[in-house]
C-alpha cells in the first residue's frame, strides 16, 4: 500500500470522529487542478512517528482525542506502521466548540 493510500485512509477514518477535523491552511486552493486532496496537508507520515493535525470543532477534548487515537491507531497496524508512534496536535479551537460547550454549562459554574 502506497504511502497516499494510508493519508487517504487516516483521513476517512479522522472524518468519522465527530469533533474533529484535518488541519488545513486557511487559504484553500484557488486552482481546480490542485491533484491531492487539501486535508493531506494535515498528516506527515514517517516510520517512527505519524503526526495528524487537528482542528477540535467540539468540547470536551480528553475523549475525543482518545476515541480519534483508537481508530487512526488502527489504520496504521493494518497498514505497516504499527511501530510509528502516533501523534495528534491539536492547532485550533474552532469557536464553535466554545459556544456549544457554553451554552450546556450549567449557570452559576
């Protein structure tokens, strides 16, 4: 399996954890012809260490970041890094996050 093909396959897995979201410039693409998918600019794949950056989009972090762990954890075994260690950086909040977490904050807390 060709190294694009485990970025693909980290990326439909980090899709699926809501909350989170690939880490890509602010700036998107003005060309149609760019030939890769944006989000793969979030992922640096080595053989010691595999880093995913993160944009949380929901609150509370702790279980969101383990659940993400879990299952991208998981691509690697079944694609030849199970030696890697995985690595999430979280680089922003989304706003969102913080209004929702807000808004379900009991008051006086």
């Amino acid at each position: 399996m060709s190294s694009q093909e485990t970025v693909e396959k980290l990326l439909a897995v980090l899709r699926e954890v809501p909350g989170l979201k690939a880490a890509t410039p602010t700036i998107a693409p003005t060309s149609p012809w760019v030939p890769w998918d944006w989000d793969s600019l979030a992922v640096d794949l080595g053989s010691e260490v595999v880093e995913i950056r993160v944009v949380a989009t929901a609150l509370p972090l702790p279980p969101l970041l383990d659940k993400a762990t879990v299952m991208l954890g998981e691509v690697l075994r079944q694609n030849g890094f199970e030696a890697a260690v995985l690595r999430i950086v979280v680089t922003d909040l989304d706003a969102a996050a913080l209004h929702d977490e807000t808004a379900t904050t009991p008051s006086g807390a």
